[in-house]
C-alpha cells in the first residue's frame, strides 16, 4: 500500500498537469482527450518511477520511455518540464511552431528527451523491444524500458508481433501499458475494432498482466513498486482502466474529443471542474 503522503504528492502533480494541458488546448489544438486519460499513469511513470537525469537524457543506466500512443505528446512534455526538462513556458512558446522541440507527435532529431520518435500508431513496442534486447545483450540489468500504447492501438499488427517475441527473448526488462480508454480517433473501440478481452489476449501471448484503474493513485504506485526485477524473464503488460478526457464534462468518454481546441471560457469551465474534483477527493480524506 502506498504511502498517503506519496500518493497526495502525485495527486498534486497529476493535477497541474491537467491544468496545463487545459491552457496548452486554449492556446493550440491538442489531442486532449487521449491526454487527459493517461495523465495519471504518466505522472507515475515520470515523477516517480522512472530512473531518469533531465541534465543527462543520454545516461546509459537511465530507464528507456517509448511513447507509442505518439499522439499524447503534450502529456509527456509537461510531465518532463514538471521535471526539469524544459521550462513550462517552453512549450506554450514552441508548441506546434516550425522552429520548436515540441509538436503534435514527439521527434527524437530536435529533442533530446524523446528517446524514440513516434506518431504512426503500432511502432513503440516493437522498437521497445528491439532496446530491452539490447539492453540485455549489453549486460544492463537495471534499466527498464516503459512503452505506453493505447488501446485503439491494438489494432495494429506489428504489436502482436512483438508482442509473441518479447517472452520468447525474456525481455523481463520491458513494461508496456494501455491506455484502456476504450476511444479511438473515430469512436468507441469496441464498436469500430473489439478489443474485447485485452488481458486474456495478452496472457495468451505469455506476458504477466497487470490489471488497475488508470486515475487511481494508490493503485498505479502499488504496481510500479512492485514491477518483477528487470533481470526476470516475463515481460509486464499494465492495462490501465482510464477514461478519455477524464476531469471534463463534456469531454468525458466522448470520442469527439480526440483532439481539438478550446476558448478561454470553456478553458474557465474546465479548470474549476478539475480543481473541483480534486479539492473533493482530498476533503473526504
Ligand atoms: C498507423 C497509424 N494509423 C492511423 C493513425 C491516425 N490515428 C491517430 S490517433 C488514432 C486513434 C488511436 O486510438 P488510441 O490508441 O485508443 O488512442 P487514444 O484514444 O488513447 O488517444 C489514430 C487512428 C496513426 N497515427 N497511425
């Protein structure tokens, strides 16, 4: 069990993250909707587990982080400026502009601090691991390689590929996690590609499979703290239960929030229901 006092620190951070991201949709169209459903699941990763120097992005024994839902780049730059990355500022500056480090889809040419460029849905796992390989091949036995995919996603074959090598290869050392918003880019998954039993199939493949709520704090710490050792044979799949534009009303499980825009009113709107939940959540305790 997690301590309440971690758990309310990840608490804080997941919660200025969504204000971020709120403020960052206010000023350029993002893909809110996936971001708002990982945000909770990325905190964890890069406030608190993820062994990772924002002065050294190139340290050797740092753990790896693909991003294969490359569209929740917004996510992933707030959580690395909240680290020390970049300033905050930076990316409302460059966001989507032709000189900037952060886009719509994260690139590893202008950013040092994006270990694998991403955006074409299904690539993450495979090249996550082609590194837990190498990793292993190289005698690393600490490093660990994160991989977060969503779960529209699943229907890109060259996961099952990699999917069915990674046990076969022993790959201990890699962690994926879905995003189980049950949205795509079009609409619900399990209306425009089932996916129906997401962690039979993947015990199916042979992975040790993690089932949890994506937006419960307590949970998430739990099972990062208990990841089997990098050294292990089996490969760990988290499949995070979330729901798309979590936090929002009128973007909560609604596909046409996948990306978009919002006005300065709105943003008003969305801030206090944020804020709101979470000065509920820690009031009841
Ligand atoms: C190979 C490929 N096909 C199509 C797209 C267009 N696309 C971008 S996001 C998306 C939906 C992805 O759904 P999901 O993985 O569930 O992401 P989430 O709902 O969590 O944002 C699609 C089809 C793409 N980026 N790459």
């Amino acid at each position: 069990m997690a301590d309440t006092s971690t758990v309310k620190m990840l608490e804080g951070k997941a919660l200025t993250i969504r204000e971020q991201l709120l403020r960052l949709c206010n000023h350029v169209p993002i893909h809110i909707g996936g971001d708002m459903s990982v945000c909770d699941v990325m905190t964890v990763i890069w406030q608190y587990a993820m062994k990772y120097d924002p002065q050294n992005p190139k340290m050797e024994e740092r753990d790896r982080f693909i991003l294969s839902k490359g569209h929740a780049a917004a996510v992933t730059s707030l959580n690395q400026a909240l680290l020390g990355c970049y300033d905050m500022q930076d990316i409302f500056n460059e966001y989507a502009t032709n000189y900037g480090r952060f886009g719509m889809h994260s690139c590893n040419l202008i950013n040092p601090h994006v270990e694998v460029s991403t955006g074409s849905l299904g690539h993450g796992l495979p090249v996550a691991a082609g590194i837990a390989q190498a990793l292993k091949l190289k005698g690393n036995t600490t490093s660990r390689v994160y991989v977060v995919m969503g779960d529209g996603e699943q229907a890109e074959g060259s996961i099952w590929e990699a999917a069915l090598s990674a046990p076969q290869f022993k790959l201990g050392n890699l962690v994926g996690v879905i995003d189980r918003n049950r949205c795509s880019l079009m609409g619900y998954t399990e209306e425009r590609m089932p996916m129906d039993d997401l962690a039979e199939k993947w015990r199916a493949f042979r992975w040790n499979v993690i089932e949890i709520d994506g937006h419960d704090m307590n949970q998430l710490i739990d099972t990062f703290d208990n990841l089997p050792d990098p050294t292990s044979d089996v490969p760990t799949l988290i499949i995070c239960d979330t729901e798309k534009g979590h936090g929002v009303s009128f973007m909560a499980n609604n596909p046409d929030w996948h990306m978009g825009n919002i006005t300065e009113e709105t943003l008003n709107k969305a801030l206090a229901e944020v804020q709101d939940a979470y000065k509920a959540k820690w009031g009841e305790e």
